[in-house]
C-alpha cells in the first residue's frame, strides 16, 4: 500500500475465512487498533500477570482479549481463578483498587466464554469482529442475566452474585 502524504489515515483492511468464521476487519489506521494488539497473546498474558502492562493499553476490549487468552488456555474454570486473582493484583499495583468488581469480572469471562463456544474462529480480532455485542452491549447482555445493576451495587463489587434471570451456559 502506498502512503498519501496528504491523507492522515490509510485504509487497512485483512480478511479472515477459516470454516465458521467470516470476518472483515477495516481499519481507517493502524493507529485506530487498540494498543493491546501491538503485543502477541503470550507478552499481553505475561505483562498483565506480571503487573507490568501499561493501565492506557487495558482498555474494555483488552478485558475481553485476556478472558478469551484464558478460556482459550486454561478452560472456564481456571480463567475464572486466574483473571480474578490477576486483575485484583493489577488494579492494586496500578492504584485503581476501587475499580475492580467480582462480579462484572466473572460474569464477562462466562459472556466471553458463552460467544467462544459458538465461535469457530481461532484468533481473537476475528472473534470480536464476529462478536462485537461484548464490545459494544456488555451491560445490556448483563441485564438479560441480573435484576440487580451488577455495575453499580457494593455487594457485586465485593462478591460474585449468582445471576437472577438467566444462568450462565
């Protein structure tokens, strides 16, 4: 592709057809990627286990990115256990300690986890081009789950609460 020096964003697109899995990805730049691409799904791991991943890469689609590492490595259970134990770590490391809910935390890894079954796509921008509902309508899928406002109630934040409408796969 050539660069225009009159134009400030160039067209990036790829396309991903693998059995299950269409997905066209257009992009205006590579600057309108989310940052957390820049980093293979083994150093995203690594440095957000080891409280080193820079709190402006760890944006709402890097929370979904790292329950799907996780799912993806060590099944539901076991993401549930490592993403809860690690983001409890980070958001204490990077000072946002009073940010971190339990039950927003688990109840993503089960929606992330719940589209993953469903998915044939084996990396994760095709995955959340095909399932951009978790992106864009995360409360809205929660609220299909709880009568309660897992997003702003004390207890939510403290412990995980069982969902009230609708259980998890």
């Amino acid at each position: 592709m050539m660069t225009n020096p009159n134009r400030k964003y160039e067209p990036v697109f790829w396309l991903t057809l693998k059995p299950g899995c269409i997905s066209v990805v257009y992009l205006l730049s590579p600057y309108c990627m989310e940052q957390h691409y820049t980093l293979t799904d083994a150093e995203f791991e690594w440095q957000f286990a080891s409280a080193k991943l820079d709190p402006a890469v760890f944006s709402h689609e890097a929370h979904l990115r790292l329950a799907w590492i996780h799912l993806n490595q060590y099944g539901l259970e076991r993401a549930i256990e490592h993403i809860t134990e690690q983001l409890r770590n980070y958001t204490k490391v990077v000072g946002a300690a009073d940010k971190y809910n339990e039950t927003v935390t688990i109840a993503a890894i089960h929606a992330v986890n719940h589209f993953k079954m469903r998915s044939g796509c084996s990396d994760f921008a095709s995955f959340i081009s095909e399932n951009g509902r978790l992106k864009t309508n995360l409360r809205d899928l929660m609220h299909s789950h709880y009568r309660t406002d897992i997003f702003k109630s004390v207890s939510a934040k403290a412990i995980f609460l069982e969902p009230e409408l609708l259980p998890f796969d």
